[in-house]
C-alpha cells in the first residue's frame, strides 16, 4: 500500500520536535482527507484526456485504493504503524488477493 521511512534525524528542524511527529502518522491523518478529495476532482477533470485503461484505472480502482489506505491509516493497531513492517507481506496479500 505505502511505505514511507520517517528520518531519525532532520537537521532543518529544530532538535525539540520529532520527526516521527512532523511526519508520522498525526499529519497522515490530516493530510489523507483532503489529498483524496482534491485527488478524485482532479481525476474527474483530466479524464477526457486520458485512454479507457487509464480511465476504468483511475475512477474505478483508485477510489477503493484510497478508501483502503484511509481505513488502514485510521487504524492504530494496522501493521503500517509497526516499526518492524516488511513491504514483502504486501506483496504476499496482493498475490493472496490476486488469485483468489
């Protein structure tokens, strides 16, 4: 789904925030929103221009995507929070998935 490697340390940034604060999973929460919602306006608009593939990919498949990382975002206890996460088991679910 996502994968994303927050730094240890961001010299840009004063010492007394942490970086897993500027750029974990509070702001994610925030942002995903509203980075949907522009999204799926922006996918509505610059359809006309696109082929059916990428239309069928964009307005069909890409909303459940999003709707997916949102709930997976929304959920505490999801493994993409888990600082031990491998980006292997998804791809062992997306084949479990895929087949089924």
């Amino acid at each position: 789904m996502m994968y994303c490697c927050v730094p240890r340390v961001v010299h840009s940034v004063s010492p007394r925030y942490k970086p897993s604060k500027i750029f974990g999973c509070d702001v994610l929460k925030y942002t995903l929103n509203s980075f949907k919602m522009q999204f799926q306006v922006w996918c509505y608009k610059q359809n006309i221009m696109w082929t059916d593939h990428t239309k069928l990919f964009c307005l069909d498949y890409l909303p459940k995507y999003m709707d997916l990382l949102h709930n997976e975002v929304l959920n505490n206890k999801s493994p993409i929070w888990s600082m031990k996460y491998k980006k292997s088991a998804v791809k062992i679910k997306i084949i479990e998935l895929d087949s089924s």
